[in-house]
C-alpha cells in the first residue's frame, strides 16, 4: 500500500487534516499530529510509506 502523497489542509488542535495529491476529490484524511513530524505546517507536502509520514517539503 503506498506510497501516498498528502498536504497538509489544516491543523486543528491534535489533528490534521491531510489532501491526497494524486485524488484532491477525495474526503480529507484526519490524522492525529502524533502520527506526523513534529515540525509540520499547513501547506506542506507529506509522504506515507510503510505506516510512517515524512516531509517532502519545507517551506
């Protein structure tokens, strides 16, 4: 499964909401922040691959 590119749509608390780049139709995925990086902005670009996020993207 994967690997899945998203971007971060909002941050919301403890939880993001996160657009799959290749299905920008699709519902948004909420995630909780603990499951992402610890630097994350709204905007940037995340790689899932093997149940982990990682930055593609700094701004």
């Amino acid at each position: 499964m994967g690997p899945f590119e998203y971007i971060i749509e909002q941050i919301d608390g403890d939880y993001a909401q996160l657009r799959r780049t290749d299905e920008p139709d699709q519902e948004r995925k909420l995630v909780a922040r603990a499951l992402l990086p610890e630097n994350i902005e709204e905007g940037m670009r995340l790689r899932y691959e093997m149940f982990e996020y990682t930055i593609l993207q700094l701004q």
